[in-house]
C-alpha cells in the first residue's frame, strides 16, 4: 500500500519565477490586446483595466497549473 506523500512547498525563489512565468506572458499578450484600445486613457486607468484582467487570470488560472506542473516535476 503506498501512501501519497504531497510534494514539499517550492522555494522562494522557485515561486517566484514561477509567479513571473505567469505574470510576463500574460501582461504582454494583454497589453497587446487591449494596448491600442485604452492607448488614450490615462495610465491610472489603463492599469486598472490591465491588473483587473491579469491578476484573476494569473491568481486563479495559470499559478495553480504551474505550481501542479512544478510539483509534478519536483516528484520525479
């Protein structure tokens, strides 16, 4: 009978590449996206339009894969 023993949280220093692993791509395909459209607006603004986006989409959907990618790979 095995036990299923969970992985050891990453360091630091592994959570924070794999924090920017998410944050990078996805502000600039943001930006991209919505880049041209909010161009006018003033940068107050278009960092909350930016952040409102991002955060939930890194915070909710990409850390939680990567970190299961990360202890996945941390098993072998």
């Amino acid at each position: 009978m095995s036990v299923n023993v969970p992985a050891a949280a990453p360091s630091t220093h592994r959570r924070a590449l794999i924090t920017w692993l998410a944050i990078y791509p996805t502000v600039t395909v943001v930006l991209g996206l919505i880049g041209p459209a909010t161009a006018r607006l003033p940068l107050l603004v278009r960092t909350l339009i930016l952040t409102a986006i991002v955060v939930p989409v890194a915070a909710y959907l990409l850390i939680p894969a990567l970190m299961k990618a990360n202890a996945v790979l941390a098993r072998r």
